[in-house]
C-alpha cells in the first residue's frame, strides 16, 4: 500500500497497562503530552493528520520545514508537543491549537516512520527505527530517544521528573493502521491529592453526578475542577444531607447549577497533570473521607 497516497488512516493506537516492566523485547520510550500526528512529507510539501485522519496541516506552518529532511515521499509517525522549560505542556499546546497565541512554537517528536519511497509498515520497529535514524534532528524535528529492556528504570525516571508516562513496544512489531495494537502499551504515572468538596451537580446521565472540588491558597477556596462520581457511591445521599446556599469557593461564576455544600467532606482523586490555571486534566474519583473538624 502506498500510504503516502491514502487519503487519511488513523494511526496504530496504544493499549494501556497499569506497571511498568522489565523485558529485553521491548523499547521504552518517553510518552509525549502532545497531539498525535501523522506527517506526509516530500521536497515540495508537507500535509499532516491528527489521530482522526483531519487533516490540520495550517495550523502548524512552521513543520513545513520538514520538507527539507525528505527527498522523496515519506510519512512520520508522531507527536506535535509545545516544550515549557524542558518539559511537554499540554496547555500551551491547546493554546496554539485553539489560534490563542500562534507565537507559541511547536516541535514534532517523531517515533516511527511508515512509509520512505515504499511501504515500511510490514517491517519490524527495531529495522524501522535504523531506518529513521538517517534524518536529523532539527529545531521542528526531533526523533524520540529510547531504551532497551529496562522499564522499569526509564520509568522511575520518568516519575522523578513528573512527566506524563512511558511506552513500551515490542522491538519486532509491525504496524497496522487504523488498530489498536497490544504490542504497543502505555504507563501513565498519575497524580493523586486530596481536594475540598464544595459542592456537586446533576449531569444528563442518571448514572453519575460531579463533584466540584476546591483547595486553599491564603486562606480561601478556590475552585480546581470537577469530577464525577457514580450515584450508587453512599457520597451522594452524603451530600445531599449537608447541602446548603452559601458558596464556600472564591469565586461564583458557574455557569450551570450547583449544590453548595458544608466543608465537611474531603475527595481523594487521581489526575494526569496541572492545567495552566491550576484544573486537572482527565480526573479520576478514587475515594472520600469526612473532615476531623468543619473547615468551614
């Protein structure tokens, strides 16, 4: 197949497992906060898809550079990452992506490579990435770096510098499009912290309901985030018999209605990173635990 030519695909996707491991079959490598891409490059021109087959080649103008490296059809496999001291930063990136400030720069992490003048997706990812190899690194081009076998390791370095995760991928993997591959698995190191409830809502599911939860700086409330909760956790009919009118948050500019609660519940949950004003990002309702005292 000549996916140089395809019109989209959706690029092989990750299985998620929950420890890192040790095995000398596979590669470790950092796993980026960024947008998954897929680039299409010749000498003339570059095209690049999100994970979705949409094509999103304008609001990056800057990774037509890439042409530079190529000459002849030939499309990557990667991550399009907003770098803040060193470090990947999602917000940053939603920024750029949203047209907010276009002055931030991106660069795109490249991990594969599927196609070079011929179809490369039925050769093993340890021969593909020899292949990579060849093309440099640039200022918008940055092959990823890996390790072999030891996960575990990579992974502590990873928790050590609180970055997102790790991938591991099995060194004689193939790649299929359009699949989610199990040779292919994600470690996410998440954060977890206890958080004030100060109040929850209804949703358009019966199923669930969201807290909204808070933490103090100098002394006030400040709202940080939702996170939903099933309505079978004994939570629920908790928090509707501490319900009341006054907002405990700083701030009171929710725009759909809330159920203000007394301070007297806490929510432990687990969350991927810190957004830019201090929300979670993909929010996990782990547990609760009532206050020694009234806090309010």
């Amino acid at each position: 197949m000549n996916l140089f030519l395809h019109s989209s695909f959706q690029p092989m996707l990750l299985s998620e497992v929950k420890e890192p491991f040790d095995d000398e079959n596979y590669f470790f490598e950092m796993k980026f906060d960024g947008m998954r891409a897929v680039v299409f490059a010749s000498p003339k021109s570059v095209r690049i898809q999100n994970r979705h087959g949409k094509d999103v080649t304008s609001k990056f103008l800057e990774l037509q550079k890439i042409k530079d490296l190529v000459d002849r059809p030939t499309v990557f496999d990667g991550e399009i990452v907003c770098f803040q001291d060193g470090k990947p930063n999602f917000s940053m990136l939603q920024k750029r992506i949203l047209g907010k400030n276009e002055a931030i720069p991106v660069v795109f992490v490249c991990f594969d490579l599927l196609y070079d003048g011929k179809d490369l997706t039925r050769v093993p990812l340890e021969e593909r990435k020899k292949i990579l190899d060849k093309f440099r690194d640039t200022d918008c081009f940055v092959k990823t770096f890996f390790v072999v076998g030891n996960g575990k390791k990579f992974f502590r370095k990873i928790v050590s510098n609180q970055l997102e995760g790790m991938v591991a991928k099995k060194r004689d993997s193939l790649y299929f499009i359009n699949t989610r591959s199990l040779e292919w698995v994600k470690v996410k190191y998440l954060k977890r912290e206890w958080f004030v409830i100060g109040g929850y809502g209804y949703t358009v599911s019966k199923s669930v309901f969201s807290l909204y939860l808070g933490e103090y700086k100098d002394g006030k409330l400040i709202y940080v985030g939702k996170v939903f909760v099933s309505r079978k956790n004994e939570l629920f009919v908790l928090l509707t018999r501490i319900e009341r009118k006054k907002c405990s948050f700083k701030e009171n500019n929710f725009s759909e209605e809330v159920h203000f609660v007394a301070l007297k519940l806490w929510a432990e949950v687990e969350f991927l990173e810190r957004g830019s004003k201090g929300g979670l990002r993909h929010p996990v309702f782990i547990r609760f635990k009532k206050a020694l005292v009234n806090f309010d």
